[in-house]
C-alpha cells in the first residue's frame, strides 16, 4: 500500500528533518525502507529527544531548527559509516555563524536557485485518475492541501534558503479553441483539469513576482514536439504547434520548454526523441523566437510501460551536436531508478562500485566523454542528490563526483523536485555539507567539493542559463515583500514541517 510519506510518519510519531526513506515523485514506485535507513530513523528520534531534553526545547521545535538537521546528518553518517556529510557534533547544540539568520534575513552565502520546484493546481492532486497511477496499477487517495500553491509558497521561501524558482512543467496540452471556434483562455485551456499546464504557471509565476516586488519565480512550458497531431496524415500539426509556441512564448512569456519524450498527450501512441526530425523542426522555430533553453525529462522512466525506453539519455548527444547555441538540462541526471526495484536495485540498475556507474547516468557522462567539447548539456540534480543521499551516500558520492569531474561544476545546475520531498531546505543543509571522501578522490579522480563549486551548483549555473542578474536580485532581496513576510514567519516562531509529501510503502 501507498501513503505519504508524512501521513506514515505521524502514524509513528516520526519527526525527522531528513527523509528517512526515498518517497517516489509519483514517476516511480517507492521502495521499501531499508534496514539502515530505519536505523537512521531511529537515532535521528533518539538522539533528538535527548538533544531537545538537555537544550531544554520542545522536540518539534528542535526537529525544525537547523540543530536537529545536524543531529539527522550525524544519524546517517553514524549508520553508513562514513563522513559524507561535513557535521561537527557541536552543530546539534549550536548553530554555526553561517547558519544564523542575518539582519536583513538572508543565510549564508548562497544565492539558491531551484530549477524543479513543483505543485498542483490547489485542489486535490487527484493522482488516482491520472494516466500515471493507472499504467502502475494503482488506486492512490487524493489529498487536497499538500501540492497546493499555498503550500508551496510557504515550503520553498518561508522553510527554506530558496531565492528563486523556476516553476517546473509536468506533461500535458493545453485545448486550443472551443467548439465555436473562439480561443480559449486560462482554465477553458484544460477543461479536464491538468496538474500544471503552461498558463497556470505562468499565473503563478506572475503572481509570486507581484507579491514579492521582485523577481522570485520564472516559469516552463509544456508544449512538447508531439502534443498536437494531424491523424488524417499522421504527422505532427505544424499550425496548431506553432499556434501554441507563439502563446507561450509571447503571452504566457515562458522561460525554458519542459519536453517529457516518454509521454503521449496526443494520445497517437508515440512519444518522441530529441534528435528526432519532428523535435529538431520545434527546436529551429523556437530558435526563430529567441528561446534557446530545453529542460528534458530523463531517467524515471515508469509513467509509460510501453514509452518508458525514450527517456534514456542516448538521443541527447545528437540533439546537442546539431545545436550548439541551445542548452540542454538533463532534468534526474537521467538517473533511470527502475520500476520495480527491491532489495537488489543496485543490481537492477547495473551499479558498477568500482566505476561508480549506473543506468542511465552512464549513459550521460559518456556523451561528454565522447565529445569534450561539449558545453552546452548540464546535469541537473533533482530527485538525484536527495535520492542517492538517502537511499545509499557512497553511490551519492559517486554520482556527484561522476558529474562534477565530466560536466564540470559550472554545468551541474541545483533542483530538488519538490514539493514531492516536502520543503527543500533539508537537501540544501545536505548539500552544503556534502563531500567526496578521500579513497573515491583518489581512485577515480573526483575532486572535493569547494563553496566556489556550491556556488555555482546551487545557484550560479542556472543564473546564466536563465539570463539572471545574480547581484541585482540579492540587492532586492532586503525590500522584498516576500522576504519580509518570511522574517516575520520566523520571528513569531515559524517552524518547517518536515513533512514529506511523496508516496513510501506502507509496511
């Protein structure tokens, strides 16, 4: 059975600031928790009861501090034998001088941008009817609050160190005319409810940038090279597709295409490629009208049974080739994370210790190992860091490492697909104190991660693939209206959830 991985752990009295199992992102079923990882789970409550006892905090209250982030890190570093996590045992008594808030209350000094940032349309996510849960099998109960934009407000800028977002695109179309023949506007567009269609994103982009004063989200589009058809020829509609480009491009003012290769929103029974003819079409008249920056779905392959082969990476490299001047962000860093991996999902997924390798991420770094040359494909992290994080550190050591040392770090780009985790704010205290031991620096070449690397991880790289003024949004960040109505959040002792709203395994 499926269940929120929150909704399981208020049934077990589970307050951890970390997740304690990998929650699917609703592109993969969720795998049981692991022996290790309950044993995490179980010092992360012993040790933060104590901890809370000797401070004399409240458990909740010491669960959402950044102590008890520390304590949750020092947990799995304890079980995994092993310090992939920079955590001095002090931190879960006294936050260091970088984690304290500053006066105009920004933290640290990263400016964090996250490029997979999700939610809902605001009513019930309705997931039991969508093409997803039916190809799994599964009957899923709805749950009307937790995908919601109010929610997502408050997890990605009042719980976290996020400064911008860029409102991330799940597959769907928008209907273009009624029967009448009038155009259709905002909700008319998807009259049988659509999780996140372009124009509710960029609504709400519009609306997160009003609210704050300033430039806090930017937005995907949807439309993908195989979203309308003509079945009379059985060819992609070239009039209705560029009808639908100009709307994004120029009304709904899009950031970047969101294309998942894997999914048939034209119900023809294809999906597509990146280097195939129809996308390479798409990808001249997008170049006509100036937007040059693809995000693609790679990896998490299950929402199509019969699909689920085109999202391997393998067709990035000729796309890439044949188009210098586009940036392609490789949404998982393709890591393919199989459907239904058990006990040996390291075997399933061709885990290689001594390389480091595994399905499809090798099939990603081999594209830049062929062509060194290569600049314009970036690894993007989301549901890839948190993932391997919590499912296995050493393999998260090799997966960062692995991109790091082929892509470099000024091409890995930060996201972390929530609110499917809950707020973010757990996997950047994560990556911040996130490192490559020495013996994997020394046996396969990685380098250790500097802040100059976190820099541009978290938030430098996209700035640039985004046309983002870096300098000029920190300096509005103190007026910010948003930013202000997070001080006063903390101030009156606004406290992070740590509530998980992906799906686990019941046990």
């Amino acid at each position: 059975m499926w269940i929120r991985k929150g909704e399981r752990d208020r049934m077990l009295g589970v307050d951890s600031p970390i997740p304690t199992q990998v929650v699917s992102n609703e592109e993969f079923i969720p795998r049981p928790q692991t022996k290790k990882q309950k044993q995490v789970e179980n010092l992360i409550m012993e040790w933060g009861t104590a901890n809370a006892r000797k401070l004399n905090m409240s458990r909740r209250a010491y669960m959402a501090s950044s102590m008890g982030l520390c304590t949750a890190l020092l947990a799995s570093n304890c079980v995994y034998g092993q310090d992939t996590f920079e955590v001095g045992e002090d931190e879960a008594f006294e936050p260091r001088e970088t984690e304290v808030v500053k006066a105009n209350g920004q933290k640290g000094k990263f400016f964090i941008i996250d490029v997979q940032a999700h939610y809902s349309n605001g009513i019930a996510l309705n997931f039991r009817n969508s093409e997803t849960a039916k190809n799994m099998g599964f009957n899923l109960k709805d749950d009307v609050e937790s995908y919601s934009f109010r929610t997502f407000t408050k997890e990605m800028f009042l719980d976290s160190e996020t400064a911008m977002v860029v409102i991330s695109g799940v597959p769907g179309k928008e209907e273009q005319r009624a029967p009448d023949g009038r155009v259709l506007e905002g909700a008319e567009r998807t009259p049988r409810g659509a999780i996140l269609p372009s124009w509710l994103m960029a609504q709400s982009r519009n609306e997160l940038n009003a609210m704050a004063g300033s430039q806090r989200a930017l937005s995907q589009g949807n439309l993908a090279p195989n979203h309308y058809w003509n079945t009379a020829t059985n060819s992609i509609d070239k009039a209705a597709t560029l009808e639908q480009m100009e709307r994004e491009i120029n009304t709904y003012k899009i950031n970047s295409w969101k294309w998942y290769c894997h999914t048939d929103p034209a119900r023809t029974g294809n999906g597509f490629q990146v280097d195939d003819d129809n996308a390479q079409w798409f990808i001249e008249e997008s170049r006509k009208r100036g937007l040059k920056l693809v995000s693609v779905h790679k990896g998490y392959s299950y929402q199509s049974r019969t699909l689920g082969h085109l999202a391997n990476p393998k067709d990035i490299e000729a796309a890439a080739l044949r188009n210098p001047d586009f940036n392609f962000v490789i949404y998982h860093s393709a890591l393919k994370h199989g459907a239904t991996d058990g006990e040996n999902w390291k075997e399933m997924n061709e885990y290689n210790p001594e390389t480091g390798d595994f399905l499809w991420h090798k099939i990603l770094m081999d594209i830049k190992r062929r062509n060194p040359g290569m600049n314009n494909v970036y690894p993007e992290i989301g549901s890839f860091f948190n993932t391997l994080a919590i499912q296995d550190p050493l393999m998260c050591e090799h997966g960062m490492g692995l991109n790091i040392k082929t892509y470099g770090a000024d091409h890995v780009v930060w996201g972390t697909d929530c609110l499917w985790w809950g707020s973010p704010q757990w996997g950047i205290e994560a990556f911040k104190r996130f490192q490559i031991r020495d013996e994997l620096c020394e046996k396969h070449g990685y380098k250790k991660i500097t802040d100059e690397d976190r820099a541009k991880i978290f938030g430098l790289n996209a700035a640039k693939l985004y046309g983002v003024d870096v300098n000029a949004q920190r300096n509005a960040l103190p007026a910010d209206a948003l930013e202000r109505v997070k001080q006063a959040y903390l101030d009156r002792g606004g406290l992070r959830d740590n509530d998980y709203h992906g799906w686990v395994q019941q046990a």
